[in-house]
C-alpha cells in the first residue's frame, strides 16, 4: 500500500504535513520520518502537541 506522504511526495508536494498516527512500530514511524513530515503524532492525541504543531507548520510556512 502506497502512503499519503509518498503520495504527496512523489507530486512535489511541499506544504507542510503533520502524520497522525496510533502506530507504535519503530520501522513504520522510521519510514515516516523518512518522507519528512514536519511533526510524526501519535494516538491518543496530545492536543497542545497537535496545536503546537500546527502552529509551527503555519508559521514555517511564511518564512
């Protein structure tokens, strides 16, 4: 199965992205960070986290 990110990726996406993910598999969050995702969340959610990191990722996003 090919992943969002890869997906976004292969496009030339580069906004930000921040994965969500309830996975605690280290090979997959590796892979995950591999794509380069601003933030890699995971479940249950830490809402100040996930705010934090919108945050960022807006902000990074006017520099």
């Amino acid at each position: 199965m090919r992943s969002p990110l890869r997906q976004l990726r292969q496009r030339e996406y580069t906004g930000g992205v921040i994965i969500v993910t309830g996975s605690h598999d280290e090979d997959t969050l590796d892979e995950a960070w591999a794509l380069g995702p601003q933030e890699v969340i995971g479940k249950p959610i830490d809402l100040e986290r996930l705010l934090t990191s919108i945050q960022l990722v807006l902000v990074c996003r006017e520099c």
